[in-house]
C-alpha cells in the first residue's frame, strides 16, 4: 500500500462495502483523525471543517451526514484491523 495522502477531499459518503476498499486506503489518515477527535469529545461541527473540510454552517445536513459516514466507516475499518490482526476474538 502506498503512503496515504495526509489531508485528502472526502467524498460526501463514506463506502459501505463490506471489504476495504482503495478509498479507505486514501483515507486512513482522515479515518485516524476523526477516530482521534471522536476519543477526545470534539464537537463534531469542528471535526467536519478541519478534517473533512466541509463548513458545516453553509451546509449542516451534507456536513452531519459525511462526519457521520466518515466515523461511522473509521470504526469499521479499525475493527476490521484488529480482526485481521487475530486481536477481538476469543
């Protein structure tokens, strides 16, 4: 895999598929910072301006919807790391 771009554009939707996919791989970076944020308690709005770069004043419902498909699909692929690693299961 090559080194993700550090501050890539996001989509409006994360994927859903039930594989990675070479957008998640793009955006491993954004996935660890959104995760990050999350751990910490940042307000959403801010995390959706600085990281996702969508301003969630000028467009609230595209800002929630990708900051929550976006962590949503951060969880996602983070479990299915530790599953790949054998960690998670008994």
């Amino acid at each position: 895999m090559k080194t993700p771009p550090l501050d890539p554009d996001v989509a409006d939707l994360a994927p859903t598929e039930p594989a990675l996919t070479s957008y998640d791989e793009q955006h491993a970076i954004t996935y660890v910072r959104l995760l990050q944020a999350d751990g910490e308690g940042a307000d959403w709005r801010e995390v959706a301006r600085i990281v996702l770069h969508i301003d969630p004043d000028s467009e609230p419902d595209r800002a929630r919807s990708a900051y929550q498909s976006h962590l949503f699909r951060a969880k996602w692929v983070s479990e299915q790391g530790r599953l790949l690693r054998g960690e998670g299961t008994n």
